[in-house]
C-alpha cells in the first residue's frame, strides 16, 4: 500500500538558531515586527508498506539515521495512506 509521509524537523528549545535569527533582524528593518522566529524542515516522500505502523517505524529510523540530528532537532512525522 502507498503512504505519503512528511517530516517537520526543526531545532529544539534552547539551541541557537542563527537563520531565524537573521529573517527577524531583516524583518525588522523593513518594519515588521516579528516575535519567536522560528525555521523548520520539511520533507515529503512516498512509501510502499504492509501498513501504517511500519511505515511510521521506517520514516522514525530515517529521521534518526539521516534526516536529522536528534540530539539538536526536533521532528514530527505525520504519516497519510493514500
């Protein structure tokens, strides 16, 4: 069966993030006044699976063995049959 998945991968709490930092200064200087900026990742991609449990397993080992950094990132994965 095919299912579509996205993955949201942004940096956690705490961690500097020097592109949101940037796109709030420029912003800024054309006077817009922006709070919490934040930059996230997002990757879509299909998969042909048994069913939606493994598909999520598989997308979850993705993340953690390439996709991100789990030790910096956050990432949500949301997972759609189709």
């Amino acid at each position: 069966m095919k299912y579509y998945a996205q993955v949201k991968i942004g940096l956690k709490k705490g961690i500097l993030n020097p592109e949101a930092t940037t796109i709030q200064k420029a912003l800024a200087l054309l006077e817009y006044e922006v709070k919490d900026t934040d930059t996230l990742k997002i990757i879509k991609f299909e998969l042909d699976e048994d069913n939606e449990e493994v598909a999520y397993k598989k997308v979850d080992e993705m993340c953690q063995r390439l996709l991100c950094n789990p030790v910096i990132h956050d990432y949500e994965i949301k997972i759609i049959s189709k």
